[in-house]
C-alpha cells in the first residue's frame, strides 16, 4: 500500500497464488483468555472440513444474494469509485459502459471509499490530507470536506453506534460519532502499521492486522480494550486484508509476505491453519453466494478462489499480460469482480463464472481501495464494502 510514514520504511503490499496444499507452522500466541501469557503455535495444516453452512445454519452474508438491494439504496446509480493515492483524486467509472464519466479531486492520499453504515454515504479516506471526502451515492458528486486525522482506513460497528478510523501512522483506533465524526474515543494500539479489520459475528469484538509488526490484535468492541494479540509466523508476515468466513466462526487474515492467507479462530484466537495462495496476498472479498473467498495477489497478479468449506484453491485466475489487482468489490449481482491495479493505473473487471478479464480501465496514479456501490445488504461496516 502507499504510505506516507516517516517513521516506518514504506512497504509494497503484494499478493499471488497458486493452487498448493495447505501446510505451514504458526508463531507464537496470546490468548484472549489470558492476555498476559504467551502459548507456543503449531503446525496446522488445512484439510478438508465440516465448516460449511449445513454444519452451524448460520450465514451472515445472507442477506448479500444477488441484487437484494436494500430501499435505502435500490435507486443509486451503480458505479465504481476507485481512488487513486499518488493523484490524489477520485474516478468514477460507469459499469456498463467501462468508461470513466466523472473525476474530481480530493484530499492528499485516498486511500479508501467507504460506505457509511446507513449506506446513505460515501466516504473518501484522505490519509494525508487528514480529510474524509463525503460523496452522495444518489449523484455520486462529492461534498464539502471533512476534518479527521489520520483516517487511512475506516469501519463501522455492527450496532451503527460508531465510526472506527483507523489512524494507521499514529497507531491509534479512534471510535467516532458515524456522523459528524466528533471523536468520542481513542485507543492507542501496540499495532505498527494498523490496516485492516473485521467483526465477529455477533459484534462483541473485531480482529485487526498489523503490517509491519507482523501481529493481530483482538479488541473488545464494548470496552475499547486489547484483549489478545498474535504474533504470525513468528512476526515474520506483513498481515493485510481481514475477513470473517460465512460461518461466523473463521476469520481469514491474508499475509502479503508469506503469500496466503491464515486462518484464526476469533472465540479462542488462535491460528488454526495457513493456505497458501501467491506472493502478496493482500485483498479479501466473498462470493455472492457465501461459498467462494476471491483472494486478490498482487505481485502475482493473479486471483485465487478459495473455497470456504475446505478451505483450499480450487481455481486461480491471472491477468493477462501481468497485473497487480488490489482492492475492489463484487458486483450487486455478482457477475463481476472489480479490483484495482495498483501499480499500473488502471482497474480489472473479471468475469467471476469464467475468471476472464472483461475490462482493463485506465484511471489516476496509485488506485488503491475501490468501492462498487451501491451492493445488497443490511448495513455496512465500512472497508470498501463489508455488508451483511
């Protein structure tokens, strides 16, 4: 990812895959039960299991099915929003057409686009400009700027009740009004290179990734208090993109460095297994049906479909011609996969029955995290679409 550290040396995310078997040792742990003591890891291999739907009857990605677009959203335009980091600006692409039909600028660094958890917005995360850009999805035009540090990243609670900006370079997760963004609480994180996050099922926690201390961490949602951490691979990793598995039971952390993704069980927070997938893994996002996680690896320029109930590759998909898809979304019918191409300015459209590469769309320097709005779900928890 772009940084804008003085204090950290600034990193290229990458990610690749290859169908390969899973297998790979663990480093140490700290239990969210027991904070204060570190437990050794082990090896763990991913072998064929029972973890898909028919064994809990749970799916919190129900209500993500193809084209179930809530009211809130069913009369916005469908576009793609791609900002690109080293132009500081915003394209917005038409899908149907596969052209750009807005630009426009915005603060120092977008990082992201995030959907608000009412859906109502779009925000534009200016990492250096320490601005949020709002964009009206009815329109897609932006609106006045808004002052907020250090957002590189930012979430929202299952319950809507606060924004969480992910203020990477000060290590901090700052929980704020959804709204106005008045910051209601700070919380310092022993987490270098804080970046990516997801929730449990029932929101009671979220796991967090720490790029460049190789670490996860596990906060209590309630109490806004570190509960676990987690050294991968013996801090040996660079931790990106965070994903719960359909289940509510797994969470998936995908490892740039060591090109795959872990799997951790949130209740007991422990790494349970690795898969292998290709250099870089970074980019994590479900299928329309809940059985498929598309593995975006960047210096591989290749895709991964990993299948959630066996967890293992069962196809990868490459970009013709070397890429380096990022970040994106699924399409609301979910016919389409669009991604970012990092380092070459443009964004892949990639036909999720065939794995086909459909459109290669040339947009601004440095396209980062890319938001397809509006999709089905409930509500948002931010990321550049996280919907149940």
């Amino acid at each position: 990812m772009v940084r804008r550290h003085t204090s950290v040396v600034a990193s290229v995310v990458c990610v690749a895959m290859f169908s390969l078997p899973a297998c790979a040792s663990v480093g140490e742990t700290k239990s969210a039960a027991t904070p204060g003591s570190l437990t050794p890891g082990s090896s763990s291999q991913a072998t064929t299991s029972s973890r898909g739907l028919a064994g809990n009857g749970v799916d919190i990605y129900a209500a993500d099915r193809p084209n179930a677009l809530s009211d809130v959203v069913k009369h916005d335009r469908a576009l793609v929003y791609v900002p690109n980091s080293l132009s500081n600006t915003v394209d917005v692409i038409d899908p149907v057409t596969a052209h750009v039909v807005s630009h426009f600028a915005v603060g120092a660094l977008p990082q992201h686009i995030v959907p608000a958890w009412d859906l109502k917005t779009l925000y534009v995360t200016n990492d250096g400009g320490n601005t949020l850009t709002p964009i009206d999805p009815a329109t897609g035009r932006p609106g006045p700027t808004i002052p907020v540090v250090d957002p590189y990243n930012m979430y929202f609670t299952p319950d809507g009740k606060y924004a969480i900006v992910v203020a990477e370079r000060l290590q901090r997760l700052d929980f704020r009004d959804p709204h106005t963004f008045t910051l209601v609480k700070s919380v310092p994180v022993d987490c270098l290179g804080v970046d990516h996050l997801d929730f449990s099922a029932d929101g009671r926690y979220l796991i967090a990734s720490c790029e460049f201390s190789g670490k996860l961490l596990k906060l209590d949602v309630t109490t806004r208090r570190v509960i676990g951490t987690i050294r991968l691979n013996g801090g040996d990793a660079k931790p990106q993109d965070v994903k719960l598995d359909p289940t509510g039971r797994v969470f998936y952390v995908a490892d740039m460095k060591r090109g795959g993704v872990y799997t951790v069980d949130g209740d007991t927070f422990a790494v349970t297994g690795f898969v292998p997938t290709g250099a870089g893994a970074h980019g994590l996002y479900v299928s329309r049906d809940s059985k498929v996680l598309y593995v975006t690896n960047r210096d591989a320029g290749t895709i991964s479909l990993l299948d959630f109930s066996t967890d293992t590759v069962t196809r990868t998909w490459t970009i013709p011609g070397g890429g380096s898809p990022d970040m994106g979304g699924v399409s609301a019918d979910g016919k389409v996969l669009w991604v970012s191409g990092r380092f070459h300015g443009v964004v892949y459209a990639i036909d999720t029955t065939t794995g086909a590469l459909v459109h290669k769309i040339p947009v601004g320097s440095g396209p980062h995290g890319l938001c397809v709005f509006p999709q089905p779900g409930r509500y948002s928890l931010g990321h550049t679409g996280v919907f149940r």
